[in-house]
C-alpha cells in the first residue's frame, strides 16, 4: 500500500466529547504461543464489528508496535459511554473475548 506523506502539524477539527482508549500488549515469551496468539487474534474480528456499527461510537484506530514484543491499539471513541457500552455488551465480541 503507497501512503502519502503530507509535510506539516494537523490537527483534528472534532467538536464535542472524544475518547482516546490505548489498549495493548506485550509478549514476555515468544515460545509461549498459546498465551498471546488468541489474544492478538481476537481484536480484528472485534475491530471489523465496531467498523461495520456506524452507530457503535467508534470512530477509528491504528495499531503501533514498540520492537517486537510490544503491540499497542490506540483507539478514538465519540464518547466514553460508547466504549464502556461495547466492552460490557453480552451481545458482542468483546466480552467473550
């Protein structure tokens, strides 16, 4: 995929309440696949939910990495109740996960 670098500061021209959740992970034992593979699987198939809710409150997120063990999520939310709404769902990904 060919991005585009666009040269300067911007920012974002949100109003109203946003949400900025950092979720993430590290793996102490690489060998130890059984303990962070599911992890790590189980935020796409969560991920491709929220985006297909509009209505959901997710607004969007990037993945980061921090050398090989480290995978952080940041995510932007309209409001707080979204995303506690989400997270305690019986009816979504999440909770199960």
């Amino acid at each position: 995929m060919v991005q585009t670098v666009y040269p300067g500061r911007f920012t974002a021209a949100h109003r109203g309440p946003l949400t900025v959740f950092i979720i993430g992970m590290r793996i102490n034992t690489l060998y130890r696949v059984d303990k962070w593979l599911p992890l790590a699987r189980a935020m796409g198939p969560m991920i491709a939910e929220l985006s297909a809710q509009p209505d959901s409150g997710y607004l969007g997120g990037e993945f980061l990495r921090s050398g090989l063990r480290t995978i952080v999520f940041l995510q932007y939310w309209r409001r707080f109740d979204h995303l506690e709404a989400y997270a305690t769902s019986r009816n979504q990904r999440h909770l199960p996960a």
